[in-house]
C-alpha cells in the first residue's frame, strides 16, 4: 500500500463515527436526544439496525457485507415480529 494511500484512509472518518452522527442526528431531529432509555426500545433497535444494515452497504469485501447484512435482516424480522406481539 503506498504512503499516500495510507494517509488518506486514515485521514477518513469511520463509520463508527458517522454512524454515531446519524443516531445523534435522528435524535436530535426528533426531539428525544435527552431520553436516557433510547436504544433500549424496540422501535429504537428498528432504527439501529436500520443504519447499520445500510452503512454494511459501504463494505468492500462481499462476504463479510452478506454475513452482516442477513444477520441484522433476520433480526429485524425478529424485532418487528415483538412490536407485533405488544401491540396484539
């Protein structure tokens, strides 16, 4: 890898960083940047997942894309199937 290569990825931000911009910004965008149990609901993990299936989209290497985008994709079935079941 060459120096100028190097730099540059380092010079930019992860996506642990950007994706904690965007739950922040969601946050404050709706209002409830204050709620200490945000995160903890399951429409809140819906939101989560959500990001972190789309940011899996920015993975360069193929299988590892798949492997995390499958398994936050079942797990959003999973998810969305409690909220069903404490609305009934």
């Amino acid at each position: 890898m060459s120096h100028e290569k190097a730099k540059s990825i380092v010079a930019a931000p992860s996506y642990s960083l950007i994706l904690q911009w965007i739950l922040n910004g969601e946050l404050w965008r709706l209002g409830i940047g204050e709620d200490p149990n945000w995160g903890q609901r399951h429409l809140d993990q819906m939101v989560i997942k959500a990001a972190i299936y789309e940011l899996a989209n920015k993975i360069a290497d193929q299988a590892v894309k798949k492997q995390i985008q499958t398994n936050i994709a079942h797990d959003l079935v999973n998810t969305a199937q409690r909220i069903v079941k404490e609305i009934d």
